[in-house]
C-alpha cells in the first residue's frame, strides 16, 4: 500500500472510534466526523467479553479500559424463584478471564485519548458518501481512499450505498437501562424471568448498572416492580430521569460489507439484540478486522459476515429462553437450561468469546 492512505470515518461511537485507533496503527491517516457536539456515551454501561478485550488489545487500549472497568466474572444467573439456573458463574461460560463491565463514557474516553485531537471532527453531520470514498457533510466535501460507515443502526451510508438492503427490523422489545450512584446488592448477575429479563452488574466507582429487557406488549417497567429482591427495590428507587428506554432493533445484514471503497462495522451492518451482550464487541472486533484488511476490502466481509449472522442469529434465539411468554414456557426453559451440560454451554459461548484478532502489519 503506498503511504499516506486517508480514511474518513463516518460516526464516533465505540466502532468508529475503535476504528480510527486501528486505521491508524495500520498506518493510515484518518479523520472521523461525528455529529454530536462532543464524543459522549450516552447508553448507561457495557459488558466487554474476552473477545472485546483482545481486540482492544491489539491496538494497544486494552489496558486502559481494564484500569476503567470491573471484573463481572462471578456474576450468576436466577430464576425468578431465586434459584440458579447455571451452575457455572458467567466468568466461566465466557472463557473464565477479562470479563468486565465498564461505563460507556469511560469507554469512549479511554477510545477518544488514543485519537489525536485533530482527527477528531465533533459537531459535523454527513449528509451523503460515494462509492468512489466522498464525504459530503453540512459544511464541506472531502475525498478518501476508505470511508468506514460506523454511523449506526439508523446509518445513512447503509441507506444510501445499499438501498434495498440493511433493512431496520422492529424487535418489539423494549429495554430500560440506568446507572445508580452505589455499589451493587449482595447478588450480581441476571434474572430470566417470564416475559422480562433484568440484569444488575457493578461498575468502577461505587456505581451499579441495572437494565430490563420485556417482551412485545410489556411498556412499562412495572413488570418488574413485583420481581424477587434486589429487582423489586431498584425498580421502586428508580430516577426516571436518569432511565433510557429503547425499543431494541436488529439489521438485516447486507450480503456484502464492502462497496466501493465503502465499509459497513459495528450496528450499521448489524445490529442485534443485546441478550448475550455483544453488539459493541462486534463493533470493536469489525472496526480492527477491518484495519487488518484494508488493502484487501473483499477480505474484510469473508472474515466478518459468518461471525456475525451467527451471533446475530444466537442473540435473537436467546430472547425466548431468557424472557419465555408464560409461566409454563418459563418452566420448561428452567429444566432446560438446568440440565444442559456446562460442556455444551461452555462450548457455545466459548467460540463466541475466544474469537481473536487477526495481527494488524504496522506500516
Ligand atoms: C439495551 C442495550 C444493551 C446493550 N448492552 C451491550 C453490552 O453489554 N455489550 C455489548 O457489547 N453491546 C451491548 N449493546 C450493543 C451496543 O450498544 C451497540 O452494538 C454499539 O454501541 C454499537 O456501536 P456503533 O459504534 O456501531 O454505533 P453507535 O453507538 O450507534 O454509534 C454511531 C455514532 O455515529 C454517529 N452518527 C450517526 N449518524 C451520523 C452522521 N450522519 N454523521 C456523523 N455522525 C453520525 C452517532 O451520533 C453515534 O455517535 C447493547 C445495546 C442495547 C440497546
């Protein structure tokens, strides 16, 4: 590749920025445009599983979001009778190691310190992209050898450069997540429940993040008010003010991530449901995939497209075994998921989360 390659990156959340990181430790220039007024993260906190980290790892911030995060290993998984549905922590089933929770904002701060200031445009909207690597934003157009569509589920590059495909699919399923000043209550972990899941993970500095996820037809967050303790008290102390409530969507990954000198990574090529928590992991493992491949585009979708329709497709499926629709479904997804054997269990997220990245050549 000759020198002074120029990437533009159109979005800087986790996969764009992660992205930028990753271009440029393969020797790229690049410059990425992020329409909000400053790079916050807005969606309370996240899970990062093996995977994540190794990747982070790979262009060298991987020891600065650890010095962020908490370790969640020992986190457990319950029914709504209490009882434990896995034996095994979820440390375990993930590959037992560097499994964290972090904080959004702290995520995207340790992502935006590894980014020189000046390729960093806040506050800049694009309105339209090329096949042949234009930018066209509010202000100006610019030119580039690479332009990596990180701009979301809502991406106007995927609408714009795959019409007809990337189709926005409506879940019906609502999530509400929010951070609350305090450590965690004695138990950590998630509670599959009928209709509802609910999770309660610690973050760094005495904080605690809690979400619920609930079947179509669920819109209130008082399904859960009748919950087994700890649930029932953090949905009655609940600040509405600080809740963000989401419908969750998924994408119809388009057959090929690449066109042109056009990219798709992260939710703009495929969003999914966050059941096994991995949506801003995929993010992370494409944006650094795709710095290991951008001399070879074609490359970058045959490494990509298999991964994540089958992580897609086991996040999907996961929704009926950790919010079945009845009482009856909910027993049966109990025996079920007490007599499957840790081997089988640990098989199935053990190839998700020892994914591993491929080297990027330094140039
Ligand atoms: C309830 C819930 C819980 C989740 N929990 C987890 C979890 O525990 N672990 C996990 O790995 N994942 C989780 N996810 C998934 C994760 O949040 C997403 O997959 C991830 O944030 C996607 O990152 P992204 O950078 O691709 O997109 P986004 O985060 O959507 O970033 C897109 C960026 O592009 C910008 N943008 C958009 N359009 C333009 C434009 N035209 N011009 C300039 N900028 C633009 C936006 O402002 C934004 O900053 C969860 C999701 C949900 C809904």
């Amino acid at each position: 590749m000759p020198e002074g390659q120029c990437a533009g990156i159109v979005g800087g959340g986790i996969g764009g920025l992660t992205a930028a990181i990753a271009l440029r430790k393969a020797g790229w220039d690049v410059t990425v445009y992020e329409r909000a007024p400053e790079f916050t993260e807005v969606g309370a906190a996240v899970v990062l599983f093996p995977n994540a980290l190794a990747a982070l790892d790979e262009i060298g911030v991987g020891e600065q979001v650890r010095s962020k995060s908490l370790p969640y290993s020992s986190g457990a998984i319950r029914n709504l009778r209490g009882q434990s549905l896995v034996t095994r922590r979820i440390g375990d089933l993930a590959g037992g190691r560097d499994l964290v929770t972090i904080h959004r904002a702290d995520l995207i701060d340790a992502l935006v310190r590894a980014i020189p200031a000046e390729c960093l445009r806040t506050g800049v909207r694009v309105t339209s992209v090329g096949v042949d690597g234009g930018i066209v934003t509010d202000g100006d157009t610019a030119r580039y050898d690479l332009v990596v569509a990180a701009d979301g589920v809502h991406s106007v590059v995927r609408q714009q450069i795959w019409p007809g495909e990337g189709t926005v699919v409506h879940t019906g399923v609502s999530a509400w997540r929010w951070i609350i000043d305090g450590p965690p209550p004695d138990f950590v972990g998630q509670v599959w429940g009928i209709r509802g899941e609910f999770g309660i993970l610690p973050l760094v500095g005495d904080r605690t993040y809690a979400f619920a996820g609930a079947q179509r037809g669920v819109d209130s967050l008082e399904h859960f008010a009748d919950w087994p303790e700890p649930v029932s008290q953090l949905v009655v102390n609940a600040d509405p003010a600080r809740i963000i409530v989401n419908e969750l969507l998924e994408i119809r990954t388009p057959k090929l991530l690449t066109r042109g000198k056009v990219a798709l990574i992260g939710d703009a090529a495929h969003a999914m449901r966050p059941h096994l928590g991995l949506g801003a992991a995929l993010a992370i493992e494409d944006a650094v995939t795709l710095a290991a491949y951008a001399h070879d585009l074609a490359g970058y979708t045959k490494a990509r497209r298999r991964r994540v329709l089958t992580v897609q497709w086991i996040s999907r499926h996961m929704s009926t075994v950790v919010m079945p629709e009845s009482r009856p479904l909910a027993a049966v997804r109990d025996v079920a998921v007490r007599l499957t054997p840790d081997i089988l269990a640990l098989s199935v997220f053990g190839v998700i989360n020892r994914w591993r990245p491929r080297p990027i050549e330094t140039r």
